[in-house]
C-alpha cells in the first residue's frame, strides 16, 4: 500500500507541476493580448456571409486600414477584415457590409459567366499636373478570386469574366461545385490537364495552437470549401467528393497526418498526393519528408509554391492489429495504421502521461515549446518511476518474418517499430552507431525496423546523440505476445494495453509529397 501511495503521490505531482506551466502560460497569453503584441487575434465574428478577423492577422491579402462604410483609420483592435474576401470594416459598421457586399460564393451557376469580385482595399495618391503640385486620390480595387489588382476613380461593376489568374491550376471554381439542400455533392474536374486542386485539412487541437491562424490565410487565396477545419467537419465528409486527381496539405501533428492518410485509403479512387505542414508537437512524418521540425513563419504564397512543386514520395503503410488474450474479452481485435511507429514500453507511457496532463489543464493555451518542456519533464520522471516497463523484456515475445522467428531480447523498457528515419522528435534512431551490420532503411522498402530502448535515461541519451539503440533486425512481419499491461502508443497517440497479441504487417502504400530543394 506505502509503494502504490508513493507512485499515486509522485504522478500527482508531476501533473501538479504540469498544471503549473500550463497555467503561468495562460497568465503570459492574456497579458501579451491585453499589451496589443499579438499579431493573430483568434476571436471571429461569423455573421452570415462574411467571416470577420482583426486586420493584423493576416499578411496575405491586400485589406484596407479605412472603414469601407464611415472611412474611420482603424487601429488592430477595432479594424475588421473578412478572411474570404478581404472587404474591411470597423465593428460598429460590419453588419451593415454583411447585409449590402456579398462575400465569396463557394458555388456558381454551371451556365452563367463569373466575374471578378472586386473589393476596395484603399487608395494611392497620384499627379493631376506634369509639376507635381496637385494629387488625387485614386481608389485600389483587388479580386479575392485572381489576386489582380487595378486603380480606378470611380466603383469597378463585375462586368468581365475572372479567370482565377495566379492560382487557377489549383482553385476549385464556383461554376464546378454542384450542391443539394446546402451539402458538396460532387466537384465537375476542368478540362485542363494541369488542374490539380489543393485541398487544406488543418486541426486547431495540434500541438502548436496555429491552425486556426492557417485556416484563415489559405481562405482568401482559395474556394473557402477546400479549407477544412477537422474539429468541425471530419475528413470522411470531405474526401466524398474530392474530385478523383487532387493535393493534399495537412497542417497538424502525425496523429492528424494518420487520421487523413487513414480516410483517404477509404476512398481508392481518390488519388491524392498529400504535403504536410507542421503544427503538432513531434512532427516526426513531416521531419522525415523534408518539410521540417516545425513552422514558424506562415506564408500562404510560400507554402502553396512549395505544395505545387513537391515531387511525389512513396510511403510504406502498416497494419497494427491487436488481439486481446483474455478469454473473457468482449470486444474483438483492434485494427490501426502505422505511418511512423509504434511502441510498447516507456516512451509510450512518456506520451500517455504527456496526453493526460494536457487534458487536465487548459490545453488551448499550449505552444510547441510549452509541449516540449512538459514531456522533458514527465520523461524526467519516468526516470524515477518506470510506469511498470522496468524488466519489459521478460513480459515480451517477439516473433519475426513471415516465419515468426523469435527473436531474443535483453533488458528493456521500450519495444520500437520503425518506418521512417524519425522517432522522439527527430532522432533517426536506426542510423545512430556503426552501420557495419545493419542495411540502411527506406520509407517505401516494404521493410520495418525493430529496435529496443533500455530506459528513459536511455532515451535522453538518444536525445543528444550519445547512445545508440538495440537494433534488432529488418523485416516484413512483427508478432509481439505481451503479458500484463503496459503503455502503448501508435504514431503517438498512446493508450495503456492490456495483454495482447500485436501483429505488424503490410497494409499498402500511400503517396506522401517531398518538398523540392
């Protein structure tokens, strides 16, 4: 009773602490926004057609810094902006635009010409004489459909036909999208060879806390319905009528990456090549794909080049399914994909303390860092308390090959399988140490990587690059016959689990998308 007290006592600290940061953070969120630094206010006002943001959110379209109804200099605080198609306005004056301006209409009549939707977004000043001493004002009109820009004097009438300019090779346009009773039924594919649309999935619950700042900056280049917020509409519904040739770009962590690969294997027919923005916390996938650790700067028309010229990669897929072994077990076996890994031991039980802390304390104020600093801390204490993987390797049979050869182990905390060259956030733990015995790994191979971990000591060391792993072996099938529970996590989502048989084999392949160098 004294030993279960004492590990109850520390985990409860250990969240107290966790609690804690979250907490300071919060403090430090609402003073920088009350202070006006914040460059991305995240409150909307949703009023019928038009979805109003602050004016200093978003550097990706041209707005105006004037009320577009009285003509009042609007401050960042009071200025108003509508993400889909730019129109500004200050708050006590954007209901009356919401009732009079029309938005961007995500449908059009298949037999009606579409114009331009120009939108005033300000003025330059220019020379009414050759001596320069007398200037007028001369209004600036931008299309939130082509991104053309044009100087009048006097309003521009939707008079010529918008042919979406810039990006018309991956704008769904308004004329193709059929509609019933207000849901996409199907999108008509342009004639045009080089239309590859560019469908945006992003998730505001990953771990950087900057989805919602994406899916505002793609809104005003984009058709509003290729940018899908998964909290509010899961990718399932939208993968229904995604036309059959398309990209794909997903800002969120590997668990987000996963559920869109998952959904989209659903649907065969769908032959979709997916990017990845990085907002998670790990972000091991997009680090083994090249598109980097994180990011920092969020510019739509560098993202969306990059998208465009991305080369095509293979990626191996990696069906998990788990059978438990009690006889009384009501629920059959459990089926998942693999993108990355999996893991039984510490590292998942790193990851499962790291889940419930955020769960417990105002997760929606997180960063990437504050995520780091919490699971460098949970791994600290996973040091003094093993979470029951101390001795794993005598609860563990592991069976290798089509042939189950068993496989020996020494002691370990931590069973890893591998498919690409990223584990912990970044560390390429297959490559760490002399590569004399061991073949290189590939991430279209067909092949996976079993390694061990020793400790969480172990996986600091990792870490910093000063220890290498037990590398086991390549292969095409992995059997692990677990006794008792112990964590377990599958591209990062971890649960406790229960004892079981785990079979890892080939489930296809899915096409990922490489930035070009």
């Amino acid at each position: 009773m004294n030993t279960i007290a004492s590990i109850n006592h520390i985990n409860f600290n250990y969240y107290f602490l966790i609690g804690g940061l979250f907490l300071s953070y919060l403090v430090y969120r609402i003073f920088h926004s009350i202070s006006g630094d914040n460059p991305f206010i995240q409150t909307k006002y949703r009023v019928r057609r038009h979805t109003w943001r602050s004016i200093e959110c978003n550097k990706s379209i041209p707005y105006n810094i004037y009320c577009t109804v009285c003509g009042k200099l609007m401050l960042p605080l009071v200025g108003l902006f509508c993400e889909c198609c730019a129109v500004s306005a200050c708050k006590n004056c954007h209901r009356v635009l919401d009732k009079k301006v029309r938005c961007k209409q995500i449908t059009w009549p298949s037999d009606k010409p579409f114009f331009h939707l120009w939108v005033n977004v300000g003025s330059v000043s220019r020379s009414t004489t050759d001596h320069h001493d007398e200037t007028e004002n001369i209004k600036k009109y931008f299309c939130s459909w082509c991104q053309r820009t044009k100087l009048s004097q006097e309003s521009l009438c939707e008079t010529e036909e918008c042919d979406f300019f810039k990006y018309r090779d991956i704008i769904i346009p308004p004329t193709s999208v059929y509609i019933e009773k207000g849901r996409i039924i199907s999108i008509k594919p342009l004639s045009d060879n080089n239309w590859e649309p560019l469908i945006i999935f992003a998730n505001r619950k990953s771990g950087s806390n900057r989805s919602d700042e994406v899916l505002s900056i793609f809104r005003g280049l984009l058709n509003p319905l290729q940018i899908i917020d998964v909290s509010v509409v899961g990718p399932e519904h939208v993968v229904r009528w995604l036309p059959e040739r398309c990209k794909v770009l997903v800002a969120g962590g590997d668990g987000t990456v996963a559920w869109i690969l998952n959904t989209l294997h659903s649907f065969p027919h769908i032959k979709a090549s997916v990017g990845i923005l990085p907002m998670g916390t790990g972000n091991d996938l997009s680090r083994a794909l090249g598109w980097g650790a994180g990011c920092s700067n969020l510019n739509a028309h560098s993202i969306i080049h990059s998208v465009k010229y991305a080369r095509p990669q293979i990626l191996d897929r990696w069906k998990i399914t788990i059978t438990p072994r009690r006889r009384l077990a009501r629920r059959g076996p459990r089926v998942l994909y693999a993108y990355n890994y999996a893991s039984v031991g510490v590292d998942a039980q790193v990851a499962l303390d790291f889940h419930r802390a955020r769960s417990q304390f105002l997760y929606r104020y997180a960063s990437r860092y504050l995520n780091y600093l919490a699971y460098a801390l949970l791994g600290v204490g996973r040091a003094l308390d093993d979470g029951g993987c101390g001795g794993l390797e005598k609860r563990l049979r592991v069976g290798l090959g089509v042939s189950g050869e068993t496989l020996p182990l020494p002691p370990l905390q931590a069973l890893v399988v591998l498919n690409i060259p990223s584990w912990g956030a970044g560390v390429d733990l297959w490559s760490l140490g002399s590569e004399e015995d061991v073949g290189e790994q590939h991430i279209d191979d067909g092949k996976i990587e079993v390694v061990g971990v020793s400790s969480s000591f172990h996986i600091a060391r990792l870490q910093c690059g000063l220890a290498e792993p037990y590398r086991f072996a390549q292969t095409t099938h992995v059997r692990i016959d677990l006794e008792g529970s112990c964590a377990m996590q599958v591209d990062g989502e971890p649960w406790m689990q229960g004892s079981a048989t785990i079979l890892v084999e080939p489930a296809g392949k899915s096409t990922m998308l490489r930035p070009a160098l």
